[in-house]
C-alpha cells in the first residue's frame, strides 16, 4: 500500500518533536509532504526553528519547514513554557538548523498542497492549536472536500482539561479555529488527553530510548525527562504522557488505538469553559457524529513500535 500523504502542522515542544520523528522514521507508511508551524508552547519563531532542529536530527533536511500564523484566530497567544521550556525543545542541547526556513507562509503550502494533489489523498496532522488549518479553510473553502482526513491531538472529556479545569491546551490556546475544523465537516480522528494521558514514559521506556545509543534516542530520551517533571508533578503519574505521537502512530498501526464516533463540539462563548472539547460519548443528543474521540490505546505496543522506529534514525 502506498504511504500516506500527511502535512504535519506543528508547535515544538518536545512531545510534538517525538511525532515528527516517528513520521519521518516511518516512510513506508507515512509521506511527509511538509511541515508547518504554528504558535502555541512557544512562539512561531521558536517553533518553526524547533522543527527544523528536529528535521536535521533527523538526518532529513529535504523536508519544506514553513512558519505559520504567529497568533490564534482571535485571542492572545497563550504559551507552555512552565512545560516546555523556554525555547520549547528544553533536555538535549541541539545545533541550530543550517539551513533556512523555506519561503512562503504555512497557510499557503497547505492550500496550494491540496489543491495541487489529487482529491481525497491527502491528510492533515494538527499538533497544536488549530490556528494554521482554520486560517487555510477560510482562505481556501474549496479545499475543505479535498482534506482526506484530520487527525490531531487535541481536547478532553473523562480525563477534563491540563490548561483549565475544562479545556487542553491545543483547543484553548484557539478555541475559534477548533470549531471552525470541528464544523468543516471532514472525517476527523481525535486523539485527546483521555488517551495520550495512557501513553506514559515511564522509566524504562526512557530508558529504551537511551539504550538506542544513537544521537536521536539520546535526545528523545534527555527531551521527555525533561518534560515529564512537570507531568509527574501535577499528576503523580508515572512519566510524562505523550500526547503528539499518537497521531502519528495512530496513521502507521491504528490497531493500536479504541474510540467512539460521536459528536464534539467546542466552547467559544463561556470564559469558564472556553476550548471545552464537548463530547457526546453517550450519545444523548442528535447532533452529527464528526469525530471518532479515542479513548485508549495500547501502550506497550505503541512504545514498541515508538522505540523500534526511532532506531531506524
Ligand atoms: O495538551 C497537550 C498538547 O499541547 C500537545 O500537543 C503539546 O505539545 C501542546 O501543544
Ligand atoms: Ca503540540
């Protein structure tokens, strides 16, 4: 079977890096025709370099790296820093990216992307606030049937929010921009804290990753010890969760994962539960099933399958 063709829309942060290695470690499974980066743990100009940083870690320069929008749809920008780190890719000490990003705006690689591939073939992977598709979809309606799939890492509803008490961070960081991708009306596959809060790095899974012995193991391993502290802190849990590579991994082995289609809505109205990701998981209500909202995973399989192809890089 031919590899997908995936845009990954990202915001590094260290859990993001994770998935773009597992992507760009998976070519037979997973094309990456770009990436671009939106403002969200840090600013765009720490993002888009992060994502250049992890690229040439990856040993895969040939990668195009656009900056994105700078600012959510229409709020200020909320940061992570408390969890990321100041330049957001806090742990291993990385080079700065040789080379320069490449022109052009992120919003623009993503029209002119789906409107230049065939319809349908194309998914997008949202790693963070939603800012870069929304600001796509209403610049380019017409690329809305073009979308074969979203598939992000974003909201919360049995596990509640990590920002607020109700909201992720992802969704409140752009709660406008989330609706207008929850309402488009493409086949969306959620991956929200209820699941990525299963996907603990736990001690000896760090540990396989530094056993890799490799620059990327190495870096992957000093990225999520640094990151977990916050996690273990505020949760008690056992290691830092890692949200972003679940899309990723979702796309090359989704057996891994178990969800529910049921209907997500977002709040943009109520300061107190703005970004809520409202999901209807027992389906009390007639609105439109627009999202298949996952629940659990496998997680042994999932780091098996992280470890086995981080060491390919
Ligand atoms: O709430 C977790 C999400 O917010 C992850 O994507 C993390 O990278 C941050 O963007
Ligand atoms: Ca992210």
């Amino acid at each position: 079977m031919a590899p997908r063709k995936i845009i990954i829309d990202t915001d590094p942060g260290q859990d993001d890096a994770v998935a773009i290695l597992l992507a760009l470690a998976s070519p037979d499974e997973v094309d990456v025709l770009g990436i671009t980066a939106v403002a969200g743990n840090v600013p765009l100009d720490l993002t888009s370099k992060n994502a250049f940083i992890i690229c040439e870690l990856a040993g895969k320069v040939d990668v195009p790296v656009y900056a994105g929008c700078d600012r959510p749809l229409g709020r200020p920008l909320v940061t992570a820093e408390h969890v990321h780190g100041k330049t957001g890719l806090d742990g291993p000490s990385l080079p700065d990216p040789t080379k320069q990003l490449t022109p052009g705006h992120g919003v623009d690689f993503i029209i002119d992307t789906l409107r230049s591939e065939a319809p349908g073939t194309v998914t997008l992977c949202p790693l963070g606030p939603l800012t870069n598709i929304a600001t796509a979809f209403q610049k380019a309606p017409d690329i809305v049937d073009k979308v074969q799939q979203v598939v992000l890492m974003g909201g919360a509803y049995f596990e509640v929010g990590n920002i607020t008490p109700t909201a992720e961070f992802n969704i409140y960081v752009d709660p406008q921009a989330a609706d207008i991708v929850f309402k488009s009306g493409i086949d969306i596959v959620v991956m929200p804290l209820d699941v990525t809060h299963k996907a603990l790095v736990t001690q000896s899974r760090n540990d396989a990753f530094r056993a890799l012995g490799t620059p990327t193991g190495i870096a992957v391993a000093q990225m999520t010890d640094f990151f977990e502290r916050f996690d273990k802190e505020k949760y008690g849990s056992a290691g830092a969760p890692l949200h972003d590579p679940c899309v990723t991994a979702y796309l090359i082995k989704p057996d891994l994962f178990t969800g529910r289609r049921v209907n997500v809505e977002i709040e943009t109205q109520s300061e107190l539960t703005l970004g809520m990701t409202v999901a209807d998981w027992w389906g009390v209500t007639d609105r439109p099933k627009n999202a298949l909202f996952i629940g659990d995973l496998d997680d042994d399989g999932f780091f098996a399958l992280l470890t086995e192809r981080l060491a390919r890089l």
